[in-house]
C-alpha cells in the first residue's frame, strides 16, 4: 500500500503535463477552426 502511494506521487508531474498539453492542444485547435470560419466569412 506505502509503495501504491509513492507511485501515485511519482507520477503527478505525468498526469500535470498531460493536463497542460492536452488544453494546449485543445486551445490551438480551436483557435484553428475559429480562423477558419472568419476567413470563410470573408
């Protein structure tokens, strides 16, 4: 049980970058899409 927990510990930076990357990856997408639909517009 102790080494479940250090391991669960060991890997919450991972789960924190995931968490980044993955609004960042969102972010970016979204941003493509809604530059698409102004230039669509136009």
């Amino acid at each position: 049980m102790g080494r479940f927990g250090t391991d669960e510990n060991a890997h919450a930076p991972r789960d924190i970058l995931f968490l980044i990357f993955r609004l960042y990856f969102l972010s970016m997408w979204g941003w493509h899409r809604w530059s698409l639909r102004i230039s669509e517009d136009k």
